[in-house]
C-alpha cells in the first residue's frame, strides 16, 4: 500500500512539472488571464470564487493533491491560505504561469484567445493613471490632490495585507472575463468534484 505525502507548499516549476499527472490543478486567474494561457489540464476558479468553489476543491483534494497556480505565485499563495484555513491542503506554484513558460514548459490557450496583460501589469496602469490624473486634476482644482493619496493609501494597504481591491474590480472588466470557448464556472465545479 501506497501512502499519499502532503505536497510542499511551493513548488518550483520543475518540481510541479515532475508531477502535474498528480495534481488537480486550479489556476486562480481572472478567466481572461487563464484564457490568455494556463497550465496543461488546468481548472479556473478565480480566487474571488474560491469560496463558492471550497466544497468542490474539498472534493478533488480527497482524491489527490492540489496545485494553485496564478501569474506569479501571489494570487495562488493567498489561494492556499484560504483553501488552508479550512482544512485543505494545497500546494502553490513558485513564479506562476510566468516562471512555468520561462522554463520552457508548455502552456493551453484556447483557438484564437487574445492575451490580457497581466493583472499585476493592469493594475501599475490603473494605479499611475489615477495618480497622475490627480496630480494634473489638482493643479486646476486643489481637492483632485485626493485622489494621487487615496490611491497611494490603497496601494500601501495593498502591500500590507497582500490583497488588492483594484485588482479585484479590474477582474471583473469585459476583457478579463472569459472567451466564448471557456469552461462555464458550474462546469469546472463539477469536474473538480468528479
């Protein structure tokens, strides 16, 4: 008899890649990130469904070990803490998809999907463009000043708790979301609790 062995808590890419065959992979990714390109056989449960999708990830950790994967390792770690707190081990992806390509490993990407920038990228954008925007703003109305240390405060709170509301709300745009081809949500649920 065989005996199953947690996995580590990060795993490099040539580790995970060793044994992706015993993984549940779950990419945490907005699904136009994942669309953009994922680890071979990967499921997507975004990380702000996570919770809906505890029951069904309880399920696929019963039958083998879970890897979390995102773009760069912040978004799976987060993941596995959350999957963790209630009693499900998961394993993360050191450097994400990113450090995953680098090495030369394959990726899936759906015919004809269009790649995203990254969700780290789109929020550099959106933070320097709201900042700028006050400081140009509050040359003309000294209150726009506000707005630079609104965002400058929400990006050290960032920081700090290692959550990202802009991220979160940027997710949810029409060109985060996914393409016609992807798996619908209810889909993957189900086959992660096959």
């Amino acid at each position: 008899m065989t005996t199953r062995t947690a996995p580590t808590t990060a795993l490099t890419p040539e580790q995970a890649a060793h044994r992706l065959d015993e993984f549940s992979v779950v990419d945490v990714r907005s699904p136009g990130e994942y669309a953009g390109g994922h680890l071979p056989g990967a499921h997507n449960v975004p990380l702000d469904r996570l919770d809906e999708a505890a029951d069904a990830l309880t399920a696929a950790a019963a039958r083998g070990p879970l890897l979390l994967v995102c773009a760069t390792g912040n978004r799976s770690a987060q993941g596995c803490a959350r999957l963790r707190a209630r009693g499900v081990e998961a394993a993360t992806l050191e450097g994400g998809t990113s450090a995953w390509a680098a090495a030369g490993h394959s990726v899936e990407r759906p015919a004809g999907a269009r790649t995203p920038w990254p969700m780290d990228r789109q929020v550099r954008l959106a933070a320097g463009s709201l900042v700028a925007l006050g400081f140009l703003a509050g040359r003309a109305w000294r209150p726009a000043h506000w707005l630079s240390g609104a965002v400058g405060a929400g990006l050290v709170f960032s920081g700090v708790t290692g959550t990202c509301g802009m991220a979160t709300v940027l997710a949810r745009l029409p060109h985060n979301r996914a393409a016609g081809s992807a798996v619908p949500f209810e889909e993957t649920l189900t086959r992660l609790a096959g």
